[in-house]
C-alpha cells in the first residue's frame, strides 16, 4: 500500500501573527525583530520578502532592503506560542501521531490515506488548510511525498498558502533538478563539499557512487543523504524528545587573536542559536560559552538566570559576560552558544534592561561570515533604555495596552506626554488611532494574547 508523509508549515507565522492580530499592518512589509533595529529578524512577512528580507538577517540589513514602508515590531513570543497550540490542536483532531518540529511545522502520517491516491491526498490537505485558517485565520502549506523528505521539499514547493503533492511514480523527476542544499541535512559546509566535486543537483549527487559519497561526505550520515537524494525514505512519524539545550558553533579558518574578532564569532554563534531557540518555542535559564583554542583545549563556562527567556539582548548580554578573549587564552579557533534549561512559561521581568547591559563595545555591523569585524569597534558605545518595561506612564512601540472606552490596542508612538493607539484586534478588523495622554490612568499594559480574540477557545483546550 501507498505511504504518504505529509509536512505542515505555517507561512511566514510570526508575521501573519502580526497581521492577524493587528489588521493594519495585512498587506504591508512586517519585520518581526524589535523596534531598536538591532540583532537578527525572528519573521518576515511575504510582503518583506519581495524586498530580499528573511528570517536570521541582521535587522538593519532587512530594514535597509525594504526601506521606509518595512514595519518593525517586537517579537510577542506568548501569541505565536497560543496560535501554534490552536493549530496543532486542529492537526490532532485529524492524525493520530503528529512529529512536530517546532513551533510552526511538523511531519504526520495520517492512516486514512494509505493507499491514496495524488488527488485524494490533495483534497485531504486542503480541507485541513481551510479548517486551520477558518478557525484561527492563519495560513499554512503542506507538502506530501512517500517519506519525509519529500514532503519537506512539497511544503516549500507549495508556499505561500497552498498544497503541493509529489506523485511517487514522478517523484525522482522532480526531486532530481532541485539544487542539492535543498536536500534535507544538506548545511552550507556539506553543500560547499558537493560543489567542489561539481555536483549542483540533488540528480547530481544521486549519481555518484558510493564510494565517492564516502569519500566526500564519510560514512553512515553521507550514505544517508546519498538514499535520501535517490528517492529512499523509509525513516517513520514519531513525536520528537525536546531538546534539552539549542547551540550554534562555529570553527574558524584563521584563528581569532583580537577581542573584535571574538565579539563578533560570539554574537554570530549567539544569533543563530538565538533563530534557532525562537523556532523551539520556549525561552532558556541557562547560557553557555564554549571555546577551542589553538591547541585544542577547550573551555566553557556557564551562567543561570533566575528566569527563563527568549530576549535576544538579554541572551547575547549574559555571553558577552563569560566569554574570555585571546589576551587571556590564546588564540581561539572556535566559538560557540548554547541556551539550556528551556522552559515553556516566561516570567515575565519588571526591569530587563539590567540584564542586557553589554559592557564590551558591540559593531552594529559585522562580518558574520569570517567572523571579522569590518571596522574599529574601540569608540562604538551602546545606548541603554533604563525606562522600566511597565512603569506608569512610560509606552514603548508595539506594546500591547488596554483602554476601557476604547479596548485592546498596541503603542504606535509616544512623546511630550501622550501615546499613539491603534486599538483593533483580530477580530475588530482595521482600527481606529487614538492619541492618550501617557499618565492617562484609564491606559493600562494589555496580555498580548487578548489581540487573538479567540474568545471561543482557550489554550487549555490544547493541554
């Protein structure tokens, strides 16, 4: 009987979020990455992307390429995390066993469709787009294949919002010119090894023998690949550990011997484990440090807060205080991040800015491919933001606030004593803007989660 394997992907989640949350921004390029322009985009919307903007771009690089129309807002963890807990919530209603593999994607198998047929399996996955986005109002793609594999590269095939099937009987048709980094496991460093030996296809890659696949790549994990780019995928659907800690390293060509070139090899590995944890769905306790020397001793060091979180700066802060530098020792050839002690719940912190301070001078604008800072870093400064998050009076930009006249809205600007509104929710449809005054007692901060206005479900119903 027919195996089918299908992938869900939410499109572009954290900024259809955005969108559906706040109907003024649909149709507009949103940049989920914080009001301050600095670190790394977390999202970005469809209408970004046109521009060039991704996911994992340094912010200002993005703002730059949409240019004055781009919409930056802060990243709202506790929304993303309750709309990924209603869609699944659907998905399981449908599937017995659901892989999810992070907050907005996951593998299923459902039994109904052994044996299906292309267009059976096109219907079924499309009645479960439209109950997902009748209920939640999100979009979402879904691919399906004979193993997982194929699946993931359908699901990138059907974006943005729609279902893409490969037919078995056509699947090495199409599976074939597709460019081999877009075979699953396939990274950048394993990419560049394939080039060399000047294969550009997954065809090309299924066409070497074995042994040159062992040669290149090594043993079980190139053999691996080597079945996957010849159509064999037999690996099953099975919910997935959590992982206990998300890390990023990096091993450098030319040793690292000035604290500049730490700073940026430590913000680089930060910033992707920091993607990476984003994706995860929980925030982390635990930051740690991991350096090889020159001489191959390695050392790491760790530090705990005393509250799980998903801030960048709060994250990035906590290395830049146990990374050491090669003054004390010695060059360094490799520089790495980990976040562990992942939790769901994030408290939530009255003063945050005491744990971002960075007391090293950070570059705005790095070279996070050599790890090389492109200019002095000795006369950059940081400026800090002591205002608490919710003392009385004082709004920041896109934060959530409440009004009893006016109901649930976000902070479009504040200054000389009053702040910008837009009141609206998913359900309210475009807003209107409101100027408050700032000390106006009737403003109060709001649960970001209230913008979902899903006041037919809660996410209890998920647990």
């Amino acid at each position: 009987m027919r195996r089918w394997v299908l992938h869900i992907d939410m499109d572009a989640f954290y900024a259809s979020c955005e969108q559906l949350t706040r109907p003024t921004l649909r149709g507009r390029p949103v940049l989920v990455a914080g009001v301050s322009g600095r670190g790394v985009v977390a999202g970005a919307s469809y209408e970004a992307r046109k521009f060039g903007a991704r996911s994992a771009m340094p912010t200002h690089q993005a703002a730059r390429l949409v240019g004055p129309r781009a919409v930056l807002v802060t990243p709202r963890r506790a929304v993303y995390s309750t709309a990924s807990k209603r869609v699944f919530e659907i998905v399981s209603r449908h599937v017995d066993i659901v892989e999810q593999l992070s907050i907005d994607e996951a593998f299923m198998e459902p039994q109904e469709l052994v044996g299906a047929s292309v267009a059976e399996v096109t219907d079924w996955a499309n009645n479960l787009r439209a109950e997902i986005k009748a209920e939640t109002g999100l979009p979402a793609s879904i691919g399906a294949g004979s193993g997982k594999q194929y699946a993931k590269i359908s699901s990138d095939l059907a974006k943005p919002d729609g279902v893409f099937v490969i037919d078995p009987d056509r699947q090495l048709e199409i599976l074939r010119p597709l460019p081999v980094g877009d075979l699953w496991g396939v990274g950048p460093v394993t990419r560049q090894k394939l080039t060399t030996m000047g294969v550009e296809t997954i065809g090309d890659f299924a066409d070497l023998s074995e042994k040159e696949v062992e040669i290149a790549l090594g043993g079980v994990v190139g053999k691996q690949l080597w079945q996957l780019a010849r159509g064999h995928d037999d690996r099953p659907v099975a919910p997935r550990a959590e992982a206990k800690q998300i890390s990023s390293e990096h091993t450098y060509p030319q040793d690292l011997t000035t604290p500049a070139e730490v700073d940026a090899a430590l913000a680089r590995a930060a910033q992707e484990s920091h993607r990476r944890l984003l994706k995860d769905g929980r925030g982390a306790r635990t930051v740690s440090v991991k350096l090889r020397m020159a001489d191959f001793r390695i050392e790491s060091r760790a530090a705990t807060l005393p509250y799980a979180t998903d801030d960048a700066d709060t994250l990035l802060a906590t290395a830049y205080k146990l990374v050491r530098y090669p003054g004390e020792v010695g060059p360094i050839r490799l520089v790495g991040v980990s976040y562990s002690g992942l939790e769901e719940a994030l408290q939530h912190v009255l003063f945050p800015e005491l744990d971002q301070e960075i007391k090293r001078p950070l570059s705005p604008d790095r070279d996070y491919e050599s790890g090389v800072s492109d200019h002095d870093t000795s006369a950059d400064t940081i400026a800090v933001d002591i205002t608490p998050a919710d003392a009385p009076g004082q709004w920041r930009a896109t934060q959530d606030v409440y009004h009893p006249e006016y109901g649930h809205g976000w902070v479009q600007g504040a200054g000389h004593g009053r702040v910008t509104v837009r009141f609206e929710t998913r359900a309210t449809g475009p807003g209107r803007i409101v100027n408050v005054l700032a000390d106006d007692p009737l403003l109060t901060h709001a649960d970001p989660v209230d913008s979902l206005a899903w006041d037919d479900w809660s996410p209890n119903n998920a647990d």
